[in-house]
C-alpha cells in the first residue's frame, strides 16, 4: 500500500486546510451565525469526517497489525478533533462526528465478513466506551466555552452600563455645577452690597435675595438626594393621618404669592366643605404638588393655573386624584419621551430659558410610584399642559392638625452658654451669625476631642453638636459625654446633618441627643429647638 502514501497525505493536507479555513469563523469569541458560513463548516467537517473514516476503513480492513492500530489511532484522533471543530455548535459536531460513528460500527462487522470473530465483542464495547468518553469530553468543552462566551458579554454588558453611568454623572455633574452657580452669584453679590454697607434703602430686598437663593440651592439638594435614595432604594413613605382640603389650601396659600407676581390667576376645585381625611405621607404629596405647581407658573406666561383634586371613596380606599392645569406652550410630542428622564428638559431653549436640573419630574413620578400610583400627563402644543397624580390612600382618622401653627419664640430668661461643634469654620460663622439675636455666650469646637474638653471643664446649657465630623462624629462624641461624669453629662445636646433618613436621625437619637435639626439650619427651626431644650433642662451651674 506505499502507493497509495502520497495521495493519502495529499488529500489528508487538502482536507485539514479547508475545515481550517471554513472553521475560522466559529473559533471567534462570537460565533458566526451566518448561514454561509455555518454551510461550509458543515460542508468542510463532513468531508473531512468522511474522508478519514472511509481512508480508516481501507486501512483497517488489511487485518495487518500496524495499519489495524493506525485506523483506530485515526478514528480516535478525528472523533477528538471533531470535538474541537464543533465546540461552537452542537450541530457541527454531531454531524461531522457521524462518518466516524458509522466507521466504527463497520469495523467489527468488517472483521465478521472476513470471518474472522475473535475479540468481535471486546472491539463493539471498546467502540461504544470511546464514544461515550468522547461525548463526555464534548460536553464539558462545549459548556465551558458557553460559560466563558456568557460571561465575556455581562462583563462586556455591565462595561457599557458603567460608562453609561459614568456619562450620566459627568452630564449630572455638568447640570449641577452650571445651576448652582446662579444662587451662589446672587448670595455672593447680596452679601458684597451688605457688607459695603451700599445702598441701605435695598437693604431687605438685598437679604430677600439671598435667601430666595439659598431656598433655589436647598430645592436642587434636596432633588439630588431624593433622586439618589430612589436609586439605592432607600426612600421610605411615612405614613399618618391628614386632610385633603388643608393641603390643598396650603399649596394655593403658598403659591399665592409667586402667581400674582407673574400676573397668573390660582384656581382650586373639588375641595368643598366636608373634610375629607386620608392617611398617607402628606409631605412627599406636598412636594409632589408643589413641583408640578412651581413647573406651571414657570412655563405660564399669562392666563390662569388651576388645581382639581377629588378624593371618592370605595372598598375602604380613596381614589386620590390631584390635576394640575396649566395655559403655558405645552410639551412637544417629541418632549414628551424625555419629560421624566433624569437630567433631561424638553429641549435645549427650554434649558436655556428656564435652567434647573430636570430632577424635580422624575423625582415626582418616583414618589407617586413608591405610594402605589403614578403621575401622567396630557399636553397639546400651544393649549399648556395637565399632570395627573393617581394614587390610592386609606382612608384616615381626624386629628388635630399641627401643620403651620407658629412655635413659640424662644423666651430667654437667663443667657445662655452654648457650645457648638462643627468641623467647618463656615457652618462654625453661620451658628455664630444666626444666635447673634439671642445674645448667648457661644463657644465653638472644630471637632469631638476639643469638644469633649470643654464640656469637662465648663457647664453648657445647651450643645449643638454636628453629627459628621472626623475623627470622631457627633454621636460618638455624644456618647461619651453621655458617660462621663462631667458637668454636662445630662446637658440637652442638638444635633444636625444632611443626613435625613429616619435610620440616621434614629440612630443621632440612640447616641443620647435629644433633639435633631436638618442642615441648612433654618433660624426659626433652630429657635424652636433651643426653647424646648432650654424649657425643660435646668439651669447650667457656673464652672
């Protein structure tokens, strides 16, 4: 058969280079899935599979001792080739895989024809082994290769969500630092003409800017956090009795003011005489409202803005409807996808025009989805727009409402010793500026160990104490005041922070204070709280 060696390592090399080439495609980290290319891998593997199967069945068909081991050597080496050949594809391998499996089952029945049957059924059971191994082998190949192209493209998923996160905070960034600086220009500006002592006649005016500033710079804080608990999951709704008709008074009470500014009517209906009670979270309704409300006036050049709630009842429920209807432009059809994106306004000129961040709709639809609701709406270009919150509430339990009464001013009878503890020299002033009517002697700390040493060495009647410092943070420094034996070991402690999540604030009052303010500090809030510390504490003894 030397002949034949020639011709055989020929079509051998022919055959190798073409399933090496037809292959190439599904050797990639994604395979192919071009019919074309999934015909001529079939074409190239089944040529390849028969041609070395036929060759093996010649060979193996001399019954010479070498050329038999040769045939099984290149059974097996084409079996374990197919494996490679069709890791990609079930299909590939099962059918370039066929030509062999039909060889061997030729093989022990070659040896019957030829007569002779020794070792016929130890050769069937070896075949039958072999092909179960080399399945076996296929199977774990196979799926360590899916495993791999699975995971390659979550990595290659969560890449792109993370740059898409990346790019949102960068425009989030870009949003926020371009709107913040028209606050901080006017608070800058008012307190240069303040200081200059400039034009006293403008003098409130001057401070009413500043302040409507600061309320603008809260109002952005306060989206920004919101959108950012929404995104963690970390909102919580409260729940407590309230009725309809104050909060729907409030609001026009509150935006009263604003709408005859721009010349704009505030109309309410729905709202009749009989109270209608219903428990819920009544504050992020009241921010939901107040969003939609604040939009309206802003897009309402002239013309009336109107207020429709109703509130029927059934199976134990109120279905609470609250319509805020406006006379402004209205909202583009091609707006209208973006309108509750976050970051987002309606187009560029609205931007422009208007500024803001584009959180205050989303964060409104958010909260009407935590409740169990959601907010839509309905606009016609030039014909203004109508947004609808939709949420079902229990019906509540009449309470004496405590929304809006005036706490009392504080009443000093003595002057006050009071230590603050801030890290930061500006919210330290800030203190210092806000107290300057009360006339107390104020002491400041810049951190928890110097606080700590003058509460061991002087009687305070009141500390406000920062709840995130360095080092140590207010309510470690709190904790340790609390168990010292000092001349301030039962002083009433105040404590404040950005941090407004009811585990945070718990967690202040677990520390040992005994009362808790949100930052920015507001003088009124502040007031309050040290009249009812200074109320209830005995007076400070001298040191």
């Amino acid at each position: 058969m030397l002949r034949w060696v020639p011709l055989w390592l020929a079509v051998a090399v022919l055959v190798q280079a073409f399933e090496l080439w037809a292959m190439a495609p599904f050797r990639r980290a994604e395979a192919s899935q071009s019919p074309l290319s999934v015909f001529v891998a079939l074409a190239s593997t089944t040529v390849m599979a028969t041609t070395y199967a036929a060759m093996a069945l010649m060979v193996w068909s001399t019954n010479h001792p070498a050329l038999v081991t040769l045939a099984a050597l290149t059974m097996a080496g084409g079996l374990l080739t197919n494996v490679a050949s069709g890791i990609a594809s079930r299909r590939i391998f099962f059918i370039g895989g066929s030509p062999y499996l039909a060889a061997l089952a030729l093989m022990p029945a070659i040896k019957v024809i030829q007569g002779d049957t020794r070792g016929v059924v130890v050769m069937t059971l070896s075949a039958i082994l072999f092909v179960g191994m080399v399945l076996n082998i296929y199977w774990r190949v196979h799926g360590s290769r899916e495993a791999e192209v699975k995971s390659r493209a979550e990595a290659e998923t969560r890449l792109e969500q993370a740059q898409a996160a990346m790019a949102d905070r960068a425009a989030m960034a870009a949003i926020v630092s371009h709107e913040l600086r028209t606050p901080v220009s006017a608070i800058l500006a008012g307190a240069h003409v303040i200081r200059d002592g400039k034009s006293p006649e403008h003098r409130q005016e001057t401070a009413d800017l500043i302040i409507d500033a600061g309320r603008l710079m809260t109002g952005m804080l306060n989206d920004l956090l919101d959108h950012s608990k929404m995104e963690a999951g970390a909102m919580a709704m409260e729940s407590r009795d309230f009725e309809l008709g104050d909060l729907m008074r409030d609001t026009v009470r509150f935006w009263a003011a604003p709408a005859a500014d721009k010349g704009l009517t505030l109309d309410m209906s729905g709202v009749d005489s009989e109270a209608v009670w219903l428990r819920g979270d009544p504050y992020r309704l009241r921010q939901i409202i107040n969003n939609l409300v604040s939009n309206a006036i802003k897009f309402t050049p002239s013309g009336a803005i109107r207020l429709e709630a109703s509130a029927p009842r059934g199976d134990g429920k109120h279905c609470l409807t609250l319509t805020v209807i406006d006379q402004g432009a209205g909202i583009a059809p091609d707006a209208m996808n973006r309108l509750f994106t976050p970051f987002a306004q309606g187009s560029a000129e609205v931007a422009r025009t208007y500024g803001g961040t584009g959180l205050g709709l989303t964060v409104s639809r958010e909260l009407a989805r935590l409740m169990g609701g959601d907010l839509t709406v309905e606009s016609t270009p030039g014909q203004g727009a109508a947004f609808t919150l939709c949420v079902d509430l229990p019906a509540g339990q009449p309470t004496q409402a405590l929304d809006g009464q005036e706490a009392a001013a504080p009443v000093l009878a003595r002057r006050l010793r009071v230590l603050a503890v801030d890290d930061h020299e500006i919210n330290r002033r800030t203190i210092s500026l806000v107290l300057q009517p009360l006339d107390v002697d104020l002491t400041t700390a810049s951190d928890g160990h110097l606080a700590l040493a003058l509460l061991s060495e002087k009687a305070f009647d009141v500390v406000l104490m920062d709840v995130n410092m360095p080092g140590i943070d207010g309510n470690e420094t709190t904790r340790r005041l609390r168990a010292s034996d000092g001349p301030n070991a039962a002083a009433p402690v105040i404590g404040f922070s950005a941090g407004t999540e009811a585990e945070q604030v718990q967690a202040c009052y677990a520390a040992g204070m005994t009362d808790w303010l949100a930052k920015p500090l507001e003088p009124k809030k502040l007031y309050d709280a040290l009249h009812r510390a200074t109320s209830t504490a005995a007076p400070a003894k001298a040191a």
